[in-house]
C-alpha cells in the first residue's frame, strides 16, 4: 500500500465504520506496509482508505509481543499529561513535541466483540496520534504553535515542487 502524503485531502476526512470481512487482509496489508516505511503505528486514511481501522507496532510498549489492530476505536477515559516529539509517515518533513494524555482507556472491535485495552506512555501517545488521523486530525493541529509548523511544512513543500531542495 502507498502512504498518502500531506495534503491529500483523504487525510482530513473523518473515516467510516469497518466491516467484519475487510478487516483480516486489511490489517495484514497495513501491518506490511507501516513495517516496510519504519513506522510504530499506521491508520486507515493514511493508506488511502477512509475506514476505522489503525495499527500500532509492539515498538511502543514493554508490554506488548505483537502489533495491535484497532477497530472503530473509541477513548472511553482519559488522565494525566505527557509529551514526545512527534512524527508522522503522511506529514513528512516536520516533527515536534505534543501533549497528549498519559493514561487512556479504549474501546476497540467489531460491535457484539468489543475489548477494552489500558495504555500509558508512548503506547498512548501513538493511540491518540492513530484516533487523531481517523477524525482527520493531524499532529501538527495539536502542536503549541500550528500556524507555524504548517507554515513551515508548505514551504518545504513549496521549495521541494519548484527544485529548489
Ligand atoms: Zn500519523
């Protein structure tokens, strides 16, 4: 699958709910493609497909042995602050620090199978991050100072499209 780069407009739109049958070759081809673009999570929107669905590399927690495949999530709880720099694979050429909360609760699966996962830290952080794209929200929005980091990223582009870097 091809990563949908800033600002192709399907990354500001907020995804619809997924069916039980596209779920197993979807999660399958995302969880190839966040792992070949060195990713630590992926949603839907990214990947071209307005859908309720991201996963999340073991990478972001001690406490994981395998990927997690979030569907139709939903953050029940939240509480307490932290702060990482942030990056993204459709928002190249900027990272930067955003607060988020520390310990989240979600909901996740298809109606009837529903669970609940418990995530702090890093783990959390990318939850949010993945939750964000599905409402069409990108990190740069949560930044201190989005006008800026915006600003800046359409002048890369902009330098980028004209030859100049
Ligand atoms: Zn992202």
């Amino acid at each position: 699958m091809k990563i949908k780069l800033y600002p192709d407009s399907i990354l500001r739109k907020r995804a619809g709910n997924i069916k039980d049958k596209d779920i197993q070759k979807l999660s399958k081809a995302m969880l190839t493609t966040m792992i070949t673009n060195r990713g630590i999570g992926l949603a839907g929107p990214q990947v071209g497909l307005s859908k309720n669905i991201a996963i999340i590399s073991p990478q972001t927690s001690q406490e994981l042995n395998s990927h997690l495949v979030l569907i139709n999530p939903e953050i029940i709880e939240v509480s307490g602050e932290s702060e990482y720099e942030e990056g993204c694979l459709s928002v190249y050429g900027i990272s930067g620090k955003v607060k988020r909360n520390s310990d989240i609760v979600v909901e996740t699966g298809l109606p009837g199978e529903r669970k609940i996962i418990k995530a702090e830290g890093l783990l959390a952080t990318v939850i949010q991050h993945e939750i964000d794209h599905l409402n069409g929200i990108l990190f740069p929005d949560r930044m201190v100072f989005p006008k800026r980091a915006w600003n800046l990223l359409k002048s890369r582009i902009k330098r980028k499209k004209d030859g100049k870097a």
